[in-house]
C-alpha cells in the first residue's frame, strides 16, 4: 500500500489518534450547532418515548 500517496501514517496508533481527533472536532461541532439550531434541519427527536 503506498500510504505517502494516500497521505495517511503507516503507524496504526498514529492513524487512529488523527481519526479519533477529527472525530471529536466534528461532534463538537455538531453539538454545538444541535445547541443553536443551525442544523439545517437535523435534530434528534424521540420515537416511542426512545432516545
């Protein structure tokens, strides 16, 4: 696998932690847009009474 083209680090921990990162940075940024109501129209709703 060529990794340098795919820009992505050959270190499994490596790669995780940069994976984890971005997804921390994007659900913090959901929430706080969930917070605002700038969703677009997405929202989390109950169905039944479950989350």
């Amino acid at each position: 696998m060529h990794y340098a083209a795919l820009g992505r680090p050959q270190d499994a921990g490596e790669f995780i932690a940069a994976l984890q990162g971005r997804l921390r940075t994007s659900l913090d940024r959901f929430g706080q847009a969930l917070a605002e109501g700038t969703t677009g129209g997405v929202a989390i709703v109950q169905k039944h009474g479950e989350p």
